[in-house]
C-alpha cells in the first residue's frame, strides 16, 4: 500500500484510487458494481485462478471498444492458461496483441529479459465462432462452422495465377454439390489477410462466373473464413474442429 500511494502521488493520481485489499475471489463479487462500465481493465495476477477471476468478474464490464491488458501472459502458464479457458467459455478467439510490438519485438520472441511480456485485446476484435445453429440472414465476422469444415492454409505469395487455379477447383466441386452450405472453408490468412482475401475474391468470382455460363443457378454458398493472428494456443483449440484439409502445392502452417 505505501508503495501505490507513493506511485500515486507521483502521477497525481491518489485521489482516484480506492485500494481493496483481499483476494479477487473474495473482493471483486463485492465491488464490481460500483466499478460500472469499464474503458481499461489491467489484469495483473499471475496465476491461473486469480485471472480467471478477474475475467469472470469484470470481463462483461469492459465497454465492447475498451482494452483489456494482461500483464504476465507471456510469463506465466496460468495466465494465458486462464485467458483461454475464458475465451473458450465465451466461444470466440482473442485477438492479440503484445505489447511490445511497438518496440519491434513479436510476441514469439520475448525471451529477452526485461522486454514486455503483456498482451492487450479489445472485445471488438474478438472472433466469435459460429455454428449452424447460430447463423441468421445477416453474416457477422467470425470463424464460420458448419457440418463439413475444411482447412486450407496457402502460401499466399506464390504467383497467383497458380493459387487461384488450385482454390478454383475446390470451390467449383463445392458449389456443384447438392448442399454447399454444409461446407465451411477456414483460411489461414498470415502473413497478409488482405492479400489473401483478396486472391480468394478472385478465385470465387472466376467460379461463380463460370457456372452462371453454363446455366448453373447457384443457391447458398458455402461458409469462409480467412484467420489471421491466432497463437499457437488457439490454433490448437481450432484445428480439433476441422473434419480435412485441403492438400495446396505450397503452405505455410501456423506457428508452433
């Protein structure tokens, strides 16, 4: 507590800061209503109980376009653990962000000492994962499931021509299937998702113009979804959920 008030002072912050001492699990179900709404939520607990507490309390407080920093991600197994049993529990995939990237660090190589070792996220960025069930007329952004998931994850830089000639295959057999919305197409969308959306907006319209010439009247389409960003982490969560991958002449996998 001395050492908050003199820090505190130090910033001429004191006369805003409330210190609640006590455990999360104890203190938090007791003060976060008089929280209310929150705009940056530094998480700084070590430990895998401890975050998870903090997430479970306060994370559905968290303005949709406010921050959420955690401190010791990088640092300690229990908290990145906890970050993602969490988001697991919500059903979407946090985008994230090292801090240290404005200093031209990645987060996978932040074993120098002294360097950042926290993430930040914003729940507007979060992937939300959707299943049939939750499809509606409009078409949120997200990581799109259906009954047959197929992962693809091309080497995006290669000459384009040739992807867009291998993509072209995959998406006419689907689209002349008699159900093509039973197909989800998941991406890897690293290093350039601009790029890769881009070449797929090719590869789909060249199909789509195709079959319109021979009198092929297209129904529902099937689901895509261009990820870019995940950690190994999350990717080991997803991968489980797809049922093939699509074999490219070149790719480029997930890291780690």
């Amino acid at each position: 507590s001395e050492n908050l008030e003199v820090i505190a002072k130090e910033l001429g912050v004191w006369d805003l800061i409330v210190p609640v001492p006590g455990l999360f699990a104890d203190t938090l179900p007791v003060y976060r209503e008089q929280v209310g709404e929150i705009a940056l939520l530094h998480a700084d607990a070590d430990w895998y109980q401890s975050t998870m507490d903090i997430f479970r309390r306060l994370y559905h407080q968290v303005n949709p376009r406010g921050f959420i920093q955690v401190d010791d991600y990088q640092d300690w197994q229990g908290c990145a653990k906890a970050v993602h049993d969490f988001e697991q529990e919500l059903g979407v995939f946090f985008r994230l962000h090292s801090v240290a990237e404005p200093y031209g660090w990645k987060p996978d190589s932040l074993e120098v000492q002294g360097w950042p070792s926290a993430v930040w996220l914003s729940p507007s960025e979060n992937w939300p994962v959707i299943t049939d069930g939750l499809i509606q007329t409009f078409k949120p952004e997200g990581i799109r499931l259906s009954k047959i998931n197929v992962g693809l994850f091309p080497y995006w830089e290669m000459e384009t021509e040739q992807l867009v000639q291998e993509l072209e295959v995959l998406l006419e057999s689907i689209l002349r299937s008699p159900n093509p919305e039973d197909y989800a197409l998941i991406f890897l969308g690293d290093p350039d998702p601009k790029l890769a959306n881009q070449t797929l907006e090719i590869a789909a319209g060249n199909v789509v113009l195709k079959l319109m010439e021979v009198g092929l009247e297209l129904g529902r389409d099937p689901f895509s979804s261009v990820v870019a960003g995940l950690n190994p982490h999350q990717w080991e969560r997803l991968i489980p959920q797809l049922n093939y991958r699509y074999p490219l002449k070149r790719e480029r996998f997930p890291k780690g």
